[in-house]
C-alpha cells in the first residue's frame, strides 16, 4: 500500500486541521509506506504573494515535525522540489477531457467565490493527477470536497492507460468518515474563515482566553447537563483518554458541575497536550539548516519515483 496526500499551505494551523487532517496524516506513517507533501505549486493559484508563499510553506513544514511527523517513515517534501510533476501534468493533460475538468466543483466554487478564471486554477486537477500518479499511489486520504479530484485522476490514468499502455497504477480514495467536523467557538465547523478558532501554535494565554470564550447554553450551575450537545465536551474529548472523557461526561450528567470549570478542565489539557509540540517547534525553527535538510532528503526519495513514472510515460507517448 502506497498512501499519499498533500495539505495546501494556508496560514496558521488550528485544532479542527490538527484533529481532521494532521493527526490521521502524521498516524498513517505506521500504515504503509506514506507520501505526503506541501502543495506549493497548487497555492500558486490563489495565493498571489511571493514572502507569504514562502513563510506559510516553512509553517506547514514546521507544524507537521512538531505534530511528530517522522521523515524517517513518511516522505515528506514540497511539491516544487520534484519539477517531474509539472512534466507529467502536461502529458496527463492531453487525455484530459476539457469537460472532465468543467464539471468539477472545486473549481466551480472558486470562480463563484470572485477568484480570476486563470488556465492554472482549471488545471489544478490534472496537475494534482499528477501528484498522485508520479508516486504509483494506491490509496490517497482527503476531505470530502477533494474527493472528486481523485476521481478525476483515475479517469485519467485508466484513460492514458487504455490509449498508451499500462503506465500508472489506479489509486483509490480514503475518505475519513470517523473523524467528526471539529466545532469552533461558536459551535459552527471550526474554521479560520469563521474567525472562531483555537490556534495550534498561537499565544497560549490567547488559546485560553477563547476558550473561556465558548459558547454554551444556560443551564443553572446545579441542573444535571447533557455532554453530547456540549462544545466544550465536544472538544475535550479530542484530547482525552477514553477514561477521562468518561469520567468527564459522569461530571456533566451528576449536576453542580459548571461549564466555567469544563472550560479550565480543557485549557488544561489543550496545555498538556500542545506544550510539549510548541517547545519541539520552537527549537526546529531555531534551527532552519536541519529542518531544509529534512526537506532536500524527502525531496530526493521522491523525485527518484517521480523520474521513474515520467520516463515510463516518455517512452509510452513517443518522447524517448
Ligand atoms: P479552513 O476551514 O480553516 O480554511 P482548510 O479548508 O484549509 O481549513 O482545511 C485544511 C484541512 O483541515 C482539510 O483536510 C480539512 O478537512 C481539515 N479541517 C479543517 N477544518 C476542520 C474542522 N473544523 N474539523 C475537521 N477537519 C477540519
Ligand atoms: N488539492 C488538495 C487540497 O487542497 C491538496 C493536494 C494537492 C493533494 N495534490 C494532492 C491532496 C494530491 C491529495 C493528493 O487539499
């Protein structure tokens, strides 16, 4: 089993990235051999600023090493290091339907949204095909509202395939159905365009100050509270040992239990949870010269199969 997937660099991390992507990414490394990479070339599409590209790609890189990522066991790189993905964008391209590429929502949803329809944004697909193909991945992890690009890339490999011979190895989708939308302060999905989110690396007096912020209902301190509708427990048990969350929710049930104190109870373990990962970033990214030497090494394992799929897809179109 081949896994591999990608994580755009887009600003600062939060608790909903850390449980619903990072965490499920960082545990696949003891599952099979795992890929994953910084999309940087994808963020060129709506990413407009040179320094902020730049940075947010060294965050990301920084996030996953401090979330215990281990380079050793996964290959992990920036897409831009192995340029034979943007080659073989190109090949793929040529059994790319222009319909297949019109019909997705991805794309769809950006123009909607006020972003300019550049030839690179309607791309994006096929260079993600790209991605995944290079690598002869099996299985590729995404959210849901990528699903459809994996998709694409299987009609395009079978579609290459029938035309130029056997190439590429058809991979399949993981959708994680398991790991629920994590709530923001608020309550709505968490998400840094609702600004009701809880930093990973932040200030963590600021951590704790949102979350006194959460928001719940009324119920008079003694009244026995319900957990399941709880933001707070919502979040508490992302952290915790299964005991703790029962024992948590045995609290709640008994009444004389305040949601001030759920709160404390969950700033402690949000501390308990994330310092030791802070201390471990903070001294990464002292440290530039190793956390590049990571890179560069994750990069030549990569481009090294990266090459071997080019050549072979070279050789099956007629360029060699
Ligand atoms: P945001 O909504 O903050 O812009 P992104 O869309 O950049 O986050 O999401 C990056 C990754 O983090 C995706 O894989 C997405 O599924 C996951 N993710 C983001 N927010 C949440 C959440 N609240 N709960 C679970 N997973 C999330
Ligand atoms: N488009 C994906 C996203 O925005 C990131 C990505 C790029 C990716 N290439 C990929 C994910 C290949 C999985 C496989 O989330």
């Amino acid at each position: 089993m081949r896994i591999l997937s990608g994580i755009q660099p887009s600003g600062k991390l939060h608790i909903g990235n850390y449980f619903g992507m990072m965490k499920p990414a960082i545990e696949l490394q003891s599952r099979g051999q795992a890929y994953l990479f910084i999309a940087n070339y994808h963020a060129l599409t709506t990413v407009t600023d040179p320094e902020q590209l730049r940075a947010d790609s060294r965050d990301v890189a920084l996030d996953f090493l401090a979330c215990g990522l281990d380079p050793e066991k996964t290959v992990f790189f920036r897409q831009s290091d192995v340029p034979e993905v943007t080659e073989l964008t190109w090949l793929l391209s040529i059994v790319t339907p222009m319909g297949l590429l019109e019909r997705c929502h991805s794309y769809k949803d950006k123009l909607a949204k006020g972003i300019p329809a550049s030839a690179a944004l309607f791309n994006y697909p096929v260079l993600m095909a790209a991605d995944i193909l290079a690598y002869q991945s099996t299985v590729v992890p995404v959210g849901r509202d990528q699903k459809q690009h994996v998709e694409v890339t299987r009609d395009i490999a079978i579609k290459f395939n029938n035309q130029f011979g056997e190439v590429f190895t058809i991979p399949e989708p993981a959708i994680s159905e398991s790991v629920a939308v994590v709530p923001g302060l608020d309550g709505q999905k968490m998400s840094k365009s609702y600004g009701n989110t809880i930093e990973l690396f932040g200030d963590p007096k600021e951590a704790r100050r949102r979350i006194m912020r959460i928001v719940t209902d009324s119920t008079p301190l003694e009244d026995p509270k319900n957990p399941d509708t709880c933001n707070i427990f919502a979040l508490y048990r992302l952290f915790a040992t299964p005991e703790e969350t029962a024992e948590m929710a045995a609290r709640y049930r008994a009444g004389n239990f305040g949601y001030g104190t759920a709160k404390k109870a969950l700033a402690e373990i949000y501390e308990r949870t994330f310092a030791p990962m802070r201390e471990r970033r903070a001294a990464l990214a002292s440290d530039p010269d190793r956390v590049e030497a990571i890179m560069q090494q994750g990069a030549a394992r990569a481009r090294a199969e990266a090459r071997k799929t080019l050549d072979a897809a070279r050789r099956a179109v007629g360029l060699a």
